[in-house]
C-alpha cells in the first residue's frame, strides 16, 4: 500500500513538472493560450418603480 502511494506521489509531482513546462514552452511551439476576444453587447431592460 505505501509502495502504491510512493508512485502516486511520484506521477503527481512529474505531472505537475510536465504541465508546467508546457506552460512555458508552449507559446515557442505555436500553442495560444490566451482567451478569444469579442465584443458582446446585451440589452438590458430596466424596469421603474
């Protein structure tokens, strides 16, 4: 049971290493991370009282 935790751990702490180099390099490889923009206008209809 300890020797499977062990290598949970160890995957966790490898996937964390590997998510966070992408990061990094990721936008010398031609990956985009940051969000689309676009103009959205609702209206909004406010009622008196």
């Amino acid at each position: 049971m300890v020797r499977l935790i062990k290598w949970l751990f160890i995957l966790s702490i490898f996937c964390i290493i590997g998510l966070s180099a992408y990061a990094y390099i990721g936008p010398f490889l031609g990956v985009d991370f940051s969000p689309s923009q676009s103009l959205e206008r609702i209206p909004v209809d406010l009622n008196e009282s």
